[in-house]
C-alpha cells in the first residue's frame, strides 16, 4: 500500500510552522520560521502580508526538502491559523489596503471602552436580559452579558473603516474583501478562487453568532461592518478549500481543512467528547471545554465559540483566555531574570517562595473572571530580600493562578465532572507550571510527547475526513503521552494563603489604565475562596470535592514580609510515568 502523507501549516502568533506527517501520524519533515511583527505606533501590532507569505511558500519547502517529498507526493493538506488577526484587500486587484492587524493589536482600544460604556450598548444589553427572562433563550441570556474585547475583531475593523481611506472608499465602491487570516491565505493559495472562513475562525471574530450560525445582523447595522465583504462562512474540512495554484510548490496540493488553531489543539489533544477539556498554554493560556451541541452563555466572561463543523456534526467550545503567557516569560528573558526559558523552572524550585512577591500578568489586561482590560502587569512586594529566583517564581506561579481561575470559571458555571487537563503549547514544556496546575486544580494533567498539538490536530482532521483514520478512536490511539502530573493535596493545601494574596495583588492592579484608575475599577473574587471567583451571579455555595475546586482561606492582614505559613513544602516533581494511551 502506498504511503500517504498529510502536509500541515501552522501559522500563530510568533511562528509558522510545517509539519509532514504519514500514515501513523508520525512527522517525516518540519520546518519552522518566526512571524515578524511590527509596532509603527504604540499598542499596534501588525504583519505585513508580503513578509508573512514569503515565509509560507518557504517554509512549506523546507519541510518538503527535509521530507526528501514532493508536494505531488502530498495527499493532502490542512491548515490552522491564530484567530482575530485581520486584513482587507481589493476585490479587483487583490491587493491589500494595509498590514495585518494582528489580535494582540490595543489601536480600538479606546473605542472598546466606548463602547463597553455606552447607553446604546447598555441598552442593548437590558434588552437582551428582559428577552432571556421571557424566553429563557440562552442566546439572549449570552447577549445581555456581552462585553467588547481587543482581541475580537470587530472593533478594530471599525476603526479601519474609519481611520483607513483606501479601505473606507472601497467599501462604498464595493471593491472591499475583509479576511482573517484563514481567509487571506486560501484566498492567495486558490489565486483568488475562494472567499471563505471556516465556523470555528469565524465564531472568534466577535460578530457571528453561534446560536443562529450566521453573521451578526446586530453587528453589521451598528458597527457598520460591510455584509458584501464578509466570506461565506464553510465547514471546517471538506472540498470547498479545492486546491493550491501549482505554481507555488510545483504541483497543486488538495486543501481539505482550514480551522482555528484552538480547535486543532482540540483535535490534536482528542477532545470529542463532552466535558473533555484542553489547556494550550503559549502565546496565550487558552482553556477549552467541549460543551457538546449547545453554545454555552457566560456570565463570567468564558466565550461560547464554535469547536468544528462536519456536515450534520456541530460541537461547541467554552474558552477562557489569558492573552499573556509565553510574552510573559519572553519579556522577563529580555528583562534579565534569566538566560533561558528552560532554565525557570529549576530556579523557581531553587527557592521555597517567592518571599511575599506576587506578579500580575496582564500585558493585554486580565480575561476571566476580572474581564478587565485596564488592568497592569507589575510585581508587588519587593523589598531588600528579593532575589531573582523569587521574580522567576512569582511570574511563573502567576500564570498557574490564572490557569487555575479560568477552571473554577468553568466549575462554576457547568456541572461536568473534570479529571484530566490535556495540556499543550510551547510553555506546557516547563514542570514547574505544568505541576502547580495540578496541584491548584486536583486534576491530574497529561502532557503529550509533541506538544505543538495544533499542527497534530490539523493533521487528524485532514485523515479523519479523508478516511485515512476510520474513526475518532484511531486517532485516541495515535495520541502519545509523555509525562502526566498527579495532584498532590498538601501542596494545594500550602497554597491557600499564597494564592488569596496573589488574589488581593491583582486587585490593585486592576483598572490602572482606566480614566478613573485603581482597584474599584475590578470586580474582584471573593477572597474567601478562588472557586468562587467568577462573576458573584455564577457563585456557588457548595465545595467540589471530587473537582478538584481550589478554595482558598481568607488572608492574613498585610505584613512586611510572609510569615511562616506562606512559605511552602519543598517543591518537587512527582517521577512522570510515560504512556502511549489517553
């Protein structure tokens, strides 16, 4: 039987990455390259598209050279992009009538808290809640809680129209073509043949709506977003992707999927069945919850997304997200706390705390349950005493804090049982967070021998729908684990005080970059219990016991420096055990 090998291309938010896998879903080629981003203006993040597909077209040859294939010898190819970076384009000529604007872009800022703030908007939302309370509609219920964030779409393609000529008189000319990534790449490999976004990308913009399927009518008349430039939103794997232009790799190559890159995590970690939950922990800490066939409506600020379509099958997704994790550790690389990310975690673990120091990562404000994008990063509690190893511990445990607050979000608002966080990303390589995950959430966290599950769970979905893998049990079997990390009760236990504190840091650092400033500006948890740290509206009374919820004592006073209670057990990595099975 002849070997059939799927080609994959990975595009985040730092790297594009091409992977060959075979039939045993084992890599034959790889390539990688970085994205280069630009900032022509404080808080715009952009990608030039003339740099981006010069890296695309080489990279996919790298990985075809290392392979030692051919992209005829390609079956096929699928797809998977970072979600909310946009760009519009003409109609005519195909040209782009400016650079990317990538997710972690701040230019609407302004306009979001406008928003966020005004009559209509507030009005809007009654609306929505006196619908929910007449017809119980979840939609309505999702709708009366909705909040604007940078990191959709919609509001900075409002600012284009608005602030770009080009694009604004294209528009009215109707020679305008918006596109996420996703949707400019397909475009360019067709040679303009396509015009479309898959379900999962498309749910992630901020106006399409999950519940109807369809493009926001809301959005369009009061952001005046253009419906003529908007691509028809398709299946996530099928043959309307049809195929390459042969001029790019010297042969056309079949593109059977094109899905959002949390969804191929989804894939990749084999997250099919409901309750099963994924973290990707890389430029961002991504935490999703398969919720079946129905959207879930948040009031904390988890964001119902759609998970893939496959003609009659529709799954959806819960997402929590902190927009700030391996930046993070990057900035505090450049800042001099240490040499290399690999090295964090053993100088987090040369210490016994942190010495009273807590961090806040919040580069692109703070996600759920505080839904604050006014917020600071910034330590606090320095003092004399503090070294290096303690910052390096401060930031890393931070992130652990954040993790566990976006699962007590979850455990709040559903009622699955949890167990097993399937962890993936280019920060789920470092022990010391990927344990204090477990420790804080009483789960037991897997961690697969590739990490990079976005392009394996690209792969599954181009050989699931072409039959290569008959069934979504083959591919439970491909998946191969390198290190699970068990909970351990007194390190959860020694945590309580510590993490209270952290709660009450992050406090202060809420609302700094508003107009107004200061903590007020935060609706913060409860310091009784970080379980109960999500919207007071979602609180439960009652502990989880089999759910691992963390539940945090009330803090001491504040003091000078951490008495005994703070400082914990020595912390040590339980011996991993290796399987090939979920």
């Amino acid at each position: 039987m002849e070997e059939k090998y799927i080609l994959t291309l990975d595009i985040g938010t730092s790297t594009i990455r091409s992977f060959i896998y075979n039939t045993r879903a084992e890599i034959v080629g790889r390539a990688v390259d970085q994205v280069v981003l630009h900032y022509p203006h404080p808080g715009f993040v952009e990608i030039d598209p003339d740099e981006l597909w010069t890296s695309v077209v080489g990279v996919v040859n790298i990985s075809l050279k290392d392979a030692q294939l051919t992209a005829g010898q390609m079956t096929a190819m699928g797809i998977t992009t970072q979600r909310g970076t946009f760009i519009n384009w003409s109609r005519k000529t195909g040209k782009p009538f400016h650079k990317f604007i990538t997710w972690k872009d701040l230019r609407a800022d302004r306009l979001v808290k406008q928003w966020n703030a005004s009559y209509v908007w507030k009005l809007f939302k009654a609306s929505a809640y006196i619908l929910y309370l007449i017809l119980r509609s979840k939609r309505f219920k999702a709708g009366s809680v909705f909040k604007f964030m940078n990191t959709q779409t919609c509001l900075r393609l409002h600012w284009a129209f608005h602030n770009i000529a080009a694009f604004k008189n294209a528009v009215q000319e109707d020679d305008a073509l918006f596109g996420t990534l996703d949707t400019w790449l397909l475009y360019k490999l067709t040679g303009g043949k396509v015009h479309i976004t898959d379900v999962s990308s498309a749910s992630a913009t901020g106006f399409y709506d999950p519940f109807t399927m369809q493009w926001a009518g809301w959005a369009m008349t009061m952001l005046k977003i253009p419906r003529a430039a908007l691509p028809e939103v398709v299946d996530t794997a099928g043959d309307h992707f049809t195929s390459t232009l042969p001029s790019i790799w010297g042969h056309p190559i079949r593109i059977v999927s094109c899905m959002a890159d949390q969804t191929a995590s989804m894939w990749g970690s084999c997250c099919f069945e409901v309750g099963d939950v994924k973290l990707t922990m890389g430029t961002g800490t991504f935490f999703n919850i398969n919720t079946g066939t129905e959207p879930h409506a948040s009031v904390s600020g988890l964001y119902p997304i759609v998970g893939w379509r496959l003609g009659e099958e529709l799954v959806y997704s819960a997402e929590g997200a902190n927009n700030d994790t391996a930046s993070i550790i990057k900035w505090a690389q450049n800042l001099g706390l240490f040499d290399s990310p690999e090295d964090t975690a053993d100088i987090a673990t040369s210490v016994l705390d942190t010495d009273g120091v807590y961090f806040i990562p919040a580069f692109s404000g703070l996600g759920p349950p505080y839904n604050d994008g006014s917020a600071a990063s910034g330590f606090i509690g320095m003092k004399p005493s503090t070294t290096k190893a303690h910052l390096v511990r401060a930031v890393l445990e931070s992130l652990a804090f954040r993790t566990a607050q976006l699962y007590n979000c979850v455990l709040n608002e559903t009622n699955y049982s949890f167990h097993t966080i399937r962890l993936d990303g280019g920060v789920s390589n470092n022990d010391f967070i990927a344990q204090l995950v477990a420790d804080l959430t009483g789960l037991r966290v897997e961690r697969p021998v590739h990490v990079e599950m976005s392009s394996q769970g690209c792969a599954h979905i181009v050989g699931y729908k072409l039959g290569i893998w008959k069934s979504k049990d083959e591919l439970r079997k491909l998946r191969k684990i390198e290190c699970v990390f068990t909970p351990r009760t007194y390190m959860k236990k020694s945590y309580e005080v510590t993490f209270a504190r952290w709660q009450d840091a992050v406090r202060r650092m809420c609302g700094w970059y508003s107009a107004e400033g200061g903590p007020a500006d935060c609706a913060a948890p409860s310091r009784r219990s970080p379980a109960s740290s999500c919207s007071p509206r979602a609180r439960k009374t009652a502990a989880y016991p089999n759910s691992g919820g963390f539940t945090a004592s009330s803090p001491p006073a504040p003091r000078a420096s951490p008495s005994p209670g703070d400082t914990h057990p020595p912390y040590t990595y339980p011996k991993c055990y290796v399987t090939s099975s979920t």
